[in-house]
C-alpha cells in the first residue's frame, strides 16, 4: 500500500478525478452548428436547434417537454401552473432549488423524512404528513434514482394533491420500464453542467397536462399570447439558448453510453468498497433503473474509523473530489430557520454521513479502482488518519 497523500505520501492521482467531467460526442459538430446559428443571428427564442431538441426529448421520454433555462425556473413555473395554494410535501434531503421554488411559487414547503435505503422521500412519512392545508406532494428522484413512483401516485389520488417530480438528477432513469418524465403532473429535469445531459445552464419540463405546458410554454416567455404583443398573466424569462441547446443535442446523443458506464461503475464502486467496514450504499428503489448522476455512499464513523468529512478531506489529499450532497438539510439552512427544530432523523443521520464519489463516463475501470484502493488504504489508516488531521 502506497503511504497516503494526507500523512504525507504521493497523491494517488496525479490529475485531480473530477466529480463531474463532461463528454462531447461530436465537437466538429457543435462548431458548425454554432457557426450556422451565429450566421443567422437567431441565438433565442424558439431558434432552430432548440425545437429539434424539444422534439427529440419528447420522443424520448414520451411526453411534451419544454426546454427551460433552468430547473429552478422551470419548477417553478410547473408549481405555479398547478393553479394552487397552501402546503406542499416534500424531502429536506435535496437541493435548495425544490424548496426555494414552492416558496417562489407561493407555496409552503412541508419537510418529511426520507427512507434509509433509498434516500428518497418515505412515502409513510407523506402519508402522515398530508392535512387540511396540504395540496401537492413533490418528489425528488435522489441521485437519479427513482422515487416509488405508484406508492405516491396512490396518495395523491386519495387525497385529492397534486404531484410534481424533481428530476433534475434523473434523465436517463426509468420506473417499471418506463423513462421518467411522464409520471404525476409534470417532471422537472436540470441540464446544468453537472448533469448527465447537459445544455451549460438548463432543464426541460415534461408534462402530459396540456393546461400545464400551455401554461409553462408561455409562462417561459413573459406570458405572452400567441401573437406575442399582450401577456396573459406574470410570466418569466425562462427560455434557453440556441448555444445551449446545441450541446444538449450532442449530449442526447451520448446519453445512453454515458447512464450505461455510469451504471458499471456504480457496480464496480459496491462490489469493491462494500468489503470496507462502515461504508453502505443508496439501494436502487424496487422496479427502477437508476440513473446514477451522483454515487452516494454513507459512512458510518465507528465503523469506519473515521468521519464523512475527514474521508472527504484524505480523499482531496489525493486528488480525489467528492461532495456532500446534500449537507446540510434544507431545515438546517439559515433561510429556513423557523423549520430547524424539526425532527427528521433519517435525513439527519444520512446527511451527517452522504459522501459522493467522482462517477462519470470518462472515468475508466481503473480510475474507479484506484479510488476503491484509495479508500480502503484511509480505512486501514484510520486510526493515523484521525490523530494527523
Ligand atoms: N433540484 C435538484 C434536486 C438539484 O440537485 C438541482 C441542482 C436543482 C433542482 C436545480 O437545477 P438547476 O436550476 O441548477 O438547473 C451543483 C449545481 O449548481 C446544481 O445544478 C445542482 N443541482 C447541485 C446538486 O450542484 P455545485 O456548486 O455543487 O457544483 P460544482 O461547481 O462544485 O461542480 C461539481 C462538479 O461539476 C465538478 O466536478 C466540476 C463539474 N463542473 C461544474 C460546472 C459548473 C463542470 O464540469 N462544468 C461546469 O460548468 O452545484
């Protein structure tokens, strides 16, 4: 075993292993396409490019979709278009964009806990949870694995709630055969660089509601009628580029090698570091293909031998980047501290112990090894690890 980075050896990689490193199919493909949208000045506003994509997302999923210039705007915009006011359920384990976008939308968020094995929102905590106030329910597909999409679909119907999806981390993943997108009310995908289908800054929403896309297709563009000269309610500007949507042309077109590599190294991760003391791992919900944008794994510090943070510190030491997603939970942030005295200890416990791996289709086999090896070499120096940082 090699002496570790942080008590003083030579790092494991010599190039940092980026959590996220982006792969374009075909760059001489994009320039020209950006040559030809340069050429004919149209860079926005329903350009070309952008319909081709819309069209081929559609297909895709199976549903209308929208492109949007972002998932925080387009969730928004879909929990707007719900036409609906009061509380809306969701997980605290998740990014700031859900819940910041039912408050934007005149909603109030309503956390939950999330289930220990799929990190997704526990549907007995949300059936628990609805009451006279409760009007929607939205899920998040954590990591790109699917919630347990008939379970809520269920409540929902039975009381009567809306139900969205957060997506932003699942394009590419299915439920019982089916690729997400088409499931509750509407679905909201980001294609932010860090996605596995990107735009640069992005998302689409996808919705089988006609009301709902009516509503978010002219909500993107100011609320403007069809004849573009009168707005119909307070819209946005949510729209996406020509530029942006050249590259999630391309990055459509690699999206099923990049979900599949993705998906062996997820293997590769559990087979190896399951033999690790105190390491555990998101379970694929029952039914689901999951997208694996992000590998979270928990560490359990007695087991371990050392913390989440501390890991994560010996694993910079060797030029491996990793993050918390998601640390700390919403409750636990300053703009929503009237919620901090909830209690929730799933998502306490998973968002103390949530570490996430570099996992992307340019990391080969044997980069995923070497940082199997790196974390095993850090459990077996704990004890080290622990006195030296
Ligand atoms: N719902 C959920 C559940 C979400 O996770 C998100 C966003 C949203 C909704 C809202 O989606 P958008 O409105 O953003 O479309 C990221 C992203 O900013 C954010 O989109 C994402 N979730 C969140 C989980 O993380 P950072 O600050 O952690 O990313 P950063 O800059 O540290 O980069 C991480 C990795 O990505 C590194 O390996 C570098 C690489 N990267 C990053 C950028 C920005 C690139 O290769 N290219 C790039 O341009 O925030």
């Amino acid at each position: 075993m090699n002496k570790l980075a942080v008590l003083g050896g030579k790092p494991i990689f010599e190039s940092q292993a980026k959590l996220v490193d982006i792969t374009f199919s075909d760059r001489l493909l994009i320039h020209k396409r950006i040559d030809k949208v340069l050429d004919s000045s149209q860079l926005t506003n329903d350009g070309k490019y952008l319909l081709q994509l819309e069209r081929e997302i559609s297909a895709r999923i199976k549903t209308p979709s929208l492109a949007v210039a972002n998932a925080t705007l387009g969730l928004i915009l879909a929990m707007k278009g719900l036409g609906v006011k009061g509380n809306i359920i969701m997980p605290s384990f998740t990014f700031c964009a859900t819940s910041h976008s039912a408050v934007w939308a005149g909603l109030k968020p309503k956390f939950v806990d999330i289930d220990a094995k799929t990190l997704n929102i526990d549907p007995k905590r949300v059936e628990e949870a609805v009451d006279d106030n409760t009007v929607a329910i939205i899920g998040v597909h954590t990591f790109g694995n699917p919630c347990d999409v008939d379970v809520l679909v269920k409540i929902a119907k039975k009381h009567s709630l809306k139900l969205l999806f957060d997506a932003a981390h699942a394009f590419g993943a299915e439920y019982k055969g089916k690729p997400v997108g088409g499931f509750g009310d509407a679905e909201v995908f980001s294609t932010h660089a860090t996605k596995t289908l990107v735009t640069g800054e992005g998302g689409f929403v996808a919705t089988n509601d006609k009301k709902l896309f009516d509503y978010v297709k002219r909500g993107r563009n100011f609320g403007f009628d069809d004849k573009n000269s009168d707005t119909l309610f307070y819209g946005t500007n949510a729209k996406m580029t020509e530029l942006g949507a050249i590259i999630g042309l391309d990055s459509l077109k690699g999206l099923d090698v990049a979900v599949k590599r993705k998906n062996e190294t997820a293997k590769l991760f559990i087979k190896r570091l399951s033999k690790v003391p105190g390491l555990s791992f998101q379970q694929v919900t029952p039914g689901a293909k999951h997208a694996h944008l992000f590998f979270g794994m928990l560490v359990d510090e007695k087991e371990f031998g050392i913390d989440r943070d501390k890991l994560s510190q010996a694993l910079a030491a060797e030029n491996i980047m990793t993050r918390k997603y998601f640390y700390p939970p919403i409750h636990r942030h300053s703009s929503y501290k009237e919620y901090a005295p909830l209690n929730l200890p799933v998502t306490e416990r998973v968002s103390k112990s949530v570490l996430c791996l570099p996992i992307n289709a340019k990391l080969s086999p044997e980069k995923a090894g070497m940082i199997c090896d790196a974390i095993e070499n850090i459990h077996a120096n704990a004890a080290a690890i622990d006195h030296a940082i």
